[in-house]
C-alpha cells in the first residue's frame, strides 16, 4: 500500500490533499458529501479579531475556466468562531488550519491571541487577499511587511506553526516568501487569487459591488503551479500548493513542482466530492507507479 501521508512543519497529515480557506464554509458545509476524516486538513474561512461586514453585493461572478470572488472575508470573529464552529470540527481526525486576517500587525496578534487556547494545528496568515482595501493586500505584497507580520505573529503563536499565504499580484513572489522566511514561517500557501474584473457591457459598469475580486479555479492553476516551483527552488518551507488544482493530475502537477500537499478551493462549487475523487485518483496514481511515498516525486522537476 503506498503511504499518502505528509509532513509539514512537524505535524503528520494523513493524506496531501486540504481544502482552500473560504471555499468549505468551516466544514460543517461538506460534512453531507463527503468524509472529513480522510482529509490531510481543513482550513476554514478566514478569521479576524472582530466581526468584519465584508464587501458590498454582488460578491461572485462566474468567469471562462473559473470565477471572481469579492466576499471581502466577512465572519463573525474569533469569538463565535471558537464557540460555534470549532467543537464540531474536533469532532474528526483530520487536522484543523484557521486562516487568520486583520488590516494591521496589531490586529493579527489580537486574532493569533484569541486562539491561544483552542487547540489547533495550524495558522495561515491571510496577507494576501486581493479585495481588502486596507492590510492584508499591502502586506503580501512587500518582503519586509510580510516579514514583520511573519515575525510579529509568530512571537505570539506558542507552538502553533504558521503557514504564510502568498499573493501571486506581485512581480516576484519568491521575494515575498523569503520575507515570510526571514520572519520565521514554518510553512507557505500559494497561491491566493489573482486580482481580476468583469463588466457588464449592458448595463455599463463592473459586475462585482467592490468593482474588482480574487480570479479563482481552473484558469489559474499554470500561474500557481508555475510559482510554486519558483518558490520551491528559492527556499527550504514546505509549500501548500493551490490554485485551480481540481482533479487528481492537477495534484501531482503541484507535488512534482515542489508542494508538500494541494488545497482544493474553487473545484468544491461545482463538484463537492472532488477532494474525495483527488483522493481517491492520486492513490491509484501511485500504486500504478510503484510509489510507495510522495516524497519521490515531490519536487523532481529541475
């Protein structure tokens, strides 16, 4: 039997396949299609100090080979999320990413301190939402703000790991993820949308409320898989690739250009079970291939 799990930062995941903050609700979304428990882990939406309103309707567009997002990361706080969401997620073996957001370095440490005592595997530092005005976009998108958060955030994370996700609106990303080094990341995601616009030509103005959003799905992923290798080659953080990943091929493209497991965002829409299918398609893929561990194939594109 060939072995799926991955290691990243530590913490064993039983299989390389997660799924993308925003895109699973906080699981309980799922739970009727598919069986959590055979997910390596699950982010779930991002999560601020205080209640965030996000950005004005409408939110999603559907586009060629994908669509737009401006949600602009509207939840309830750390607070309600802790109280309501997260009991049920520890009621399955998988392991549980929060993704963390804020508009200042202060907010991120009040956010990272709201968890301190819930117990979970892992934060992924949101600095690179596309369709928030104020923080995050200017942060993931400067080496030294990405490693002041970096640093700031991991000085009050205990001995939770904390994956970095990364912007791909930059002219070099591997600039940012080695900020994200400097500052003391134990892991990175990327990539997170591209910034992207739809018009109506009727009605003459931008289909999204906020005008722009983050271009999620299909139509990204060789941009996605391309960083991820760059990333890969530049420095030594084991990397969550996502981006359009939607079938199990899509998945051993992203682990053979370096990714030590893939999040599946956009492909949960149109098909709720395509985390399962992955699954189930990269462990046929590497008992027809007498691969007994990942770690073969992770990264052997030169």
């Amino acid at each position: 039997m060939s072995n799926l799990s991955v290691n990243i930062a530590g913490v064993e995941l039983k299989s390389p396949i997660v799924t993308a903050s925003g895109t699973f609700g906080s699981g309980k979304e799922y739970a009727q299609f598919i069986d959590l428990n055979r997910l390596g882990a699950i982010t779930v939406k991002g999560v601020s100090h205080e209640p965030w309103q996000g950005n004005p309707p409408p939110r999603i567009a559907e586009t060629h080979g994908g669509m737009l997002n401006a949600v602009g990361l509207q939840n309830p706080g750390a607070k309600e999320f802790i109280e309501k969401d997260l009991p049920f997620l520890k009621k399955f073996d998988t392991k549980i990413i929060v993704n963390l957001c804020g508009r200042t370095v202060e907010d991120y440490i009040a956010v990272t301190q709201d968890f301190a005592n819930a117990a979970i595997d892992f934060f992924e530092l949101n600095i690179s939402c596309p369709n928030v005005k104020a923080g995050g976009m200017a942060m993931g998108t400067d080496p030294k703000m990405a490693e002041e958060v970096t640093r700031a955030v991991k000085k009050h994370a205990a001995n939770t790991p904390v994956i970095v996700k990364l912007s791909p609106n930059v002219t070099d990303i591997v600039a940012i993820a080695k900020g994200a080094e400097a500052g003391g990341a134990d892991g990175l995601c990327l990539i997170n949308t591209l910034l992207g616009m739809k018009i109506d030509i009727y009605k003459k103005k931008p289909i999204l409320g906020n005008k722009v959003g983050g271009l999620s799905g299909p139509a990204i992923k060789p941009v996605a898989v391309r960083m991820v290798y760059q990333v890969a080659k530049a420095v030594n953080l084991p990397i969550i690739g996502t981006g359009g990943a939607a079938t199990w091929q899509d998945a051993i493209e992203f682990i053979m250009a370096g990714a030590t497991a893939v999040s599946v965002g956009t492909a949960n829409f149109s098909n709720p079970c395509a985390t399962m299918e992955m699954l189930d398609g990269i462990a046929a893929y590497m008992e027809n291939n007498n691969i007994k561990n990942l770690s073969e194939i992770r990264g052997i594109i030169e």
